[in-house]
C-alpha cells in the first residue's frame, strides 16, 4: 500500500477531479440531481479509504551529485594536535606514533557507523509532524465547537413552537403525493426570524416556518416554500447535512473542501427548486416571488449545518432561469443512477500511487569515484565497512573468509588518508588488512585473498623484503627493497610518479601488529629545498601512497580582481592589420600604477579613474575613449600586475 500522505494526496486530487467535473455539469447541462450525487461522491472520496492502487508515471527524479566530502561516521576523526572530529566523546587509549613514543588516541563509539539521519528522521521534521498534528485536532475541536454552538442558539430561538393553522396542514397533505412521501413531517410554526428550514425537532426532523411569512406571504407562496423544504425531506437532505457536518470537522482546513460543499449547496437548492418546478408547474412565479422574499429578509441568526433552509444563493439569475424557462429534471434517470453508484464504487476505493519504476543499476565505478576524506581511528572491520557503504552509496557484504581472519587483523586502528576516490582507500585498506574486494553485481565483496592488479600484505610476508606502492606512480604494485639505504627519496625516483601526482602528501602507512602507522610527507619541498630530513627509510611492507592533485581551479570561477592604490596595469593593443588569432601586439609605453587620486594615465587618452575596478572594466572603458578619439576599432587589454 502507498503511504498515508500519498494515499491523501490521491484523494485529494480524485476528489477535485470529480468536483470539476460536478460544477461543469451544474453550470453548463442544467443537471443539479447529478451534480449533487458528484459533490457528495467528491466529498466522501476525501475521507474514504483506499484499497485499490494505480500506478502513475513518476517524473524522473534529478541525479543527486556525488557527495565528495565525507568523514567516516565509523569512527572518530583525530587530527595532528589530537582534537577529535565527532561529536560523541570518546575513550581515550595508548597509540604508538609513527614519530616515536606514544599519544591518545580516540576509539570508536558503540553508534559510529550511523550514517547521516534523513529528513524525515531529524528531529525537527518530527516535531513538524507534532505540531501540525496538534494543530489539525486543535481546529477540528474549534470546528467542532462552532458547530455545536451555533445549532444550540439555533434551537434555543426556535424553542418556542406552536402547530401549523389547518389550511397550511391541508396543503402539506396535499403536497405528499406529489413528492411520493407516506408520512407527513411535522410542520412548528416559529416566532423566530428564519428563513423555512427541515431541523431535528422533538426527536426528528421537522420543518421549521416563520411566522411572519405566513403574514407577508400569499398562500400559494406560502404552498411553494412548504413544497421546497418537502423537496428537502423526500432527497433525505437532512442526512447529508450530517455527512457533510462530519467531514467539515475532519477536513476544516482544506479549502477544497468548502468548495465542493459550496457546489454541494446550490445542486441542492436548484433540485429542489426543480421538484417545486414539477409539483406546481402552475406556480413558478409565486415561487420565484417568495425565494425573493426570504432572500430580501436579513436574519441574525446563523443557520447551522445541520438545518436545511431555503437559501440565499449567489447565482439568482441562473436560478430563476432555471425555474421560469427550463425544464430542469428534478430525478435522476435509472441510467444516471446506475452510473453514478458503479463511480463511487469505482473510484471511492482508488488510491494513486506513484510508479514503482525499477531503479536504475549502480554504476559501481562511478560511485568508487567519489572522494573521501579518510580518518579511522579503532574501527573495526564492520564499522569501516558501514562508512565506505554510506560514503559510496554502494551496499558491501563481508563474506565469511574475511570473517575468519583475526579482528585485530582486520581492525584499522589508526589510518588517515589525504581526500582521495574510495577506490583507492579501499586498495589501501585491502593492503593493510589482507583483504580483497571486488565488485559482484551492484554491491561490493569483502573476502580474504588479492584484490585484482593489487598486492597484500600479510603477517607471514613480513619477512620479504618488499614495499608496496599505490595512487599517482608510474609502476604501482610490488618493489623489491635492495637494503637499508631505499629511503623515500630513492624508492620515489624508481618507480617515478605522473603528472597529476600531489608530491606535497606523499603517504607511507606501516603495518605492524595490527596497528597500520600513517604519516605524510611533503616530497616536493624535499625536492625544491634540499632538505630531507624528513625521508625515511622505508622497512618490509611499508606502503607508499601517492595521491592524485586536485583539478586546478577553472579561472572563469575566479572573482574579478578590484584594482586598488598601488596596483599596476599594462595596456596591449592589439595591431589591426594582424590575421584573427595571431600573437602580434605591442605595448603602449610602461606598466603604470594607480595613484593616491584613484586615477592611472593612458597613452592617448590621459587620466583614467580606475580604483576599485576590475581589468577588464577599465579595458572596456579605455577601449570606448579609443574609439572616440580615433573614430577606428581598437582591440586592447589590460594585465594585471602585482601592486607595488
């Protein structure tokens, strides 16, 4: 089944769709019984349950961007002065350093691996929920109250009744056959101001009329108000204001409602005026006349929902078209009533669900493409496993070989990696642990074995004299250690690196007793200042970590450099004789700086205000007063040099 707001969305936009529907046939075919039958059908459809489901096409969904910074949820981030980069605090324990000696580190919470909450879990969508949850009841209970009052005044006015004359009772006799009723209803006479209304009355329902229309009115007009509220009673009307009671308490706050209830109440009024129309065909001016009348009385008592009167409508020119110079049908046919039962039991139970389309395949590679910032810090291998799921949106199974191997030994107890694609952590990972991967469908397999193309390390190995080497290098994988003179430096210039190699966070991760070390080392300032104490020698098993760089920032995402005092442009004017694309230029004279005016000269120009533009705006504005001293196109530019 679809979930409660898609099951009320659906209902809500069943019900207008039927609504439209009533409203053009009460406005357009003149058939007020059958608009009145959609109206209701529109009204119950809103509170009516669904059991039966149609799938719509869904709109495709836009493909989120993947998410290129995550910190491990697994475990606690620790930086290099040992700050922790959850918020849960965590126990503090002994960890060797990869620089000697040892220091606190933080261990993972029992929770770490929780992944980011979704909207609908936060707590303040909860307390949304809450609050409009609150808010409904508390309208309903308003509504609810409104309409208890104003049916309580309403009978406390009319409380004082008195028995219809015997004339009025002869016409209401007179009148059943004619509206197909057996039992005549009670007919009070009220002193109150109030236009002819059907009311629960002494234990059921009876038809309320004023005293003074019996003065002001004729008989005959007095005859076709009493024919309308019999009309009220023979279409059960009284039930209807009811259900349409029940549904204003629970759906209050829907205007679509009030409109449906508001189509409801003129299909009434015009059907009944219908059944006055047919009973007393001879009298549809006495009737026009009266309904007149009572819409010309101003009366201040509210009628309440539950009191079905003759009404004062907006549209009293199609009314009284309607009752003048239409035969307007007063039933339904047998064949509109047979239809209009098989849509409600068509459409009452119908629920609109979206289309379960099936999810589009997992482009494993792609999502291994996105970056991660890697802190572990005593996560072990279900709580790592977890992160690297949430963080590729890609499910990992651990199969059972990988369950076999000793948990320290697959324990990550201290790893930390520049941001680099989840691939290559897990190859890292995959080294240090002795575990392989590789990729089963749309999920990821960790078991024990060689990641494919990738060297491992493990306990038994650590007597070969090998280190291993991954990321941005032109040979990757295994290198043969010749003796205690392979330093960094050495190892680096053999295998050599490419050309989008960070050289600035070179990683050397030793493993040893379960415990992976980590450090960073900046090559490229061993390289450019000569200084290395900071090579080290690397030992067997040590794993050698190159990053790639991060893609040079596009210029077009630079903001535009304000010139201040002290800056210095160069002006190049382009020769106009050259070929587009050629490289032919000359300056015009020397770099010029920005005074303390805020002003800089040109050559042909003079004194040109610039303090606070970018290059490019004092280039237009040069180029403008080029072409009004020499009346010819002239191509220039600007650079911008360093200030002063």
């Amino acid at each position: 089944m679809t979930s409660l707001l898609e099951c009320v969305v659906g209902n809500f936009a069943i019900s207008a769709a039927i609504g439209g529907v009533a409203w053009m046939t009460l406005r357009f075919a003149r058939r007020p019984t059958l608009a009145h039958a959609l109206f209701l059908v529109a009204i119950a459809k809103l509170v009516s349950p669904s059991f039966v489901e149609v799938s719509m096409p869904a709109l495709p969904a836009p493909r989120s961007a993947p998410r290129s910074d995550h910190t491990p949820a697994a475990a606690a981030a620790v930086d290099r002065e040992g700050t922790i980069g959850s918020d849960a605090a965590l126990p503090a324990a002994a960890l060797p350093s990869p620089h000697g000696g040892t220091r606190a580190a933080a261990q993972p919470a029992e929770s770490g691996s929780r992944s980011s909450p979704e909207p609908a879990d936060t707590l303040a969508w909860r307390v949304g929920r809450l609050l409009a949850g609150f808010g409904w009841l508390l309208g309903s209970a308003l509504t609810l109250r409104t309409i208890v009052r104003r049916t309580i005044e309403f009978a406390r006015a009319t409380r004082v009744v008195r028995p219809a004359p015997d004339w009025l009772q002869d016409q209401l006799r007179s009148l059943l056959p004619r509206f197909g009723l057996r039992r005549a209803p009670a007919v009070w006479i009220v002193d109150a101001d109030i236009p002819p209304a059907v009311f629960p009355v002494r234990g059921g329902h009876g038809i309320l009329f004023p005293a003074a229309a019996l003065v002001d009115l004729s008989a005959i007009q007095v005859q076709t108000l009493l024919a309308h509220e019999l009309a009220h009673v023979r279409r059960r009307d009284p039930w209807v204001r009811v259900f349409e009671a029940a549904v204003t308490v629970l759906w209050w706050w829907l205007p679509l409602l009030w409109l449906l209830r508001a189509g409801l109440r003129q299909a009434e009024e015009r059907s009944c005026d219908a059944w006055v129309s047919a009973a007393l065909p001879d009298c549809r001016t006495p009737y026009c006349r009266a309904l007149l009348h009572v819409a010309a009385s101003d009366s201040p008592l509210q009628v309440p929902v539950l009191a079905s009167p003759v009404r004062r409508l907006s549209g009293w020119k199609t009314r009284l078209e309607d009752i003048m110079c239409h035969e307007v049908p007063h039933r339904s046919s047998v064949v509109t009533r047979i239809a209009t039962a098989a849509l409600s039991v068509l459409l009452l139970p119908l629920a609109i669900a979206r289309s379960q389309e099936p999810d589009e395949p997992r482009d494993v590679n792609a999502k291994l493409a996105v970056e991660v910032d890697t802190r572990f810090v005593g996560a072990s291998l279900d709580e790592w496993s977890r992160w690297l799921a949430t963080a590729t949106e890609v499910p990992f199974d651990v199969d059972a070989s990988a369950r076999a191997i000793a948990p320290q030994r697959t324990a990550l107890t201290e790893l930390r990696l520049p941001k680099m694609p989840a691939r290559r952590v897990l190859d890292v990972i995959g080294t240090i642990t002795g575990l392989g991967w590789r990729v089963a469908g749309e999920r990821i397999v960790l078991e024990a074995g060689v990641s494919p193309g990738l060297p491992t390390v493990r306990i038994a190995d650590a007597a070969l004299p090998h280190c291993y080497l991954l990321g941005a290098v032109r040979t990757p994988g295994v290198l043969e250690l010749k003796g205690a003179q392979d330093t960094l430096i050495d190892v680096m210039f053999r295998v050599g690196w490419r050309d989008d190699a960070d050289l600035g966070q070179v990683t050397v991760i030793r493993p040893g007793n379960g415990e992976p070390l980590t450090t960073s080392v900046n090559f490229r300032a061993m390289l450019l200042t000569g200084i290395t104490s900071d090579n080290l020698a690397l030992q067997r098993g040590d794993i050698v970590f190159v990053p790639p760089a991060a893609p040079p920032r596009a210029i077009a995402e630079l903001p535009p450099l304000r010139l201040a005092i002290g800056s210095r442009l160069q002006f190049v004017l382009y020769d106009e004789t050259v070929l587009p694309g050629a490289e032919q230029l000359r300056r015009l004279a020397e770099a010029q700086t920005v005074g303390r005016d805020g002003k800089i000269f040109v050559p042909y120009v003079g004194h040109v205000e610039v303090v606070g533009k970018s290059k490019e705006e004092v280039a237009q504005a040069v180029r403008e007063l080029y072409r009004s001293i020499f009346k010819a196109e002239v191509r220039l530019d600007a650079l911008f040099l360093e200030p002063r």
